[in-house]
C-alpha cells in the first residue's frame, strides 16, 4: 500500500506553511486525495511534484449560482425547511 503524507508533512517537505499545500491542492498543482475533510497526498504525488513531472490540470473556473439556482438545488434534494432558511440567510 502506497504511504500517504498529511499536510503538515507535505509542507515540512517543501519547506511552506500547510496553507500554501492546501492552495496547491484546491488548485490542483499538486494531487491529492481529500477524504471526509482531511487531505492526503500520496507519497509518489509528491515525488512526481518534486521532480517537476506534472504540469498543473487545467480546472475550470468556479461558477457562481444565483439564489434562484441554489434555491432549486435545495428543493431537488429536499432538504428541510429548517436548513434551507439557514442556508438562504448564509446567501445575504
């Protein structure tokens, strides 16, 4: 099984703060696993990174949503009322 390197790791390795990892990894310079809310990175993503091997995926733009969408959103997966109002004060 291949060894995978937490952030704190990964940041030690390149010699920055695990925020700059995280930004790597949301940008997808650097590969990663994100499992629950914890990022891994396995060991041979690093190695390929270091050795300058992969270039950066080209990730589409965010799209933003009007609230009408995300209105839509919330009732196909029916979520309750109660978490809908929260998440409507959140668009405000």
């Amino acid at each position: 099984m291949e060894r995978a390197l937490t952030v704190p790791q990964v940041a030690e390795r390149l010699s920055v703060h695990p925020k700059t990892v995280y930004n790597m990894l949301v940008r997808g310079e650097l590969r990663g696993v994100k499992v629950g809310r914890v990022w891994r990175v396995p060991a041979e993503e690093l190695e390929v990174f270091l050795r300058g091997e992969r270039v950066a995926e080209n990730r589409p733009a965010l799209r933003e949503y009007t609230r009408r969408e995300i209105r839509r959103f919330l009732e196909a997966d029916k979520v309750d009322e109660a978490t809908a109002r929260k998440v409507e004060q959140l668009l405000q």
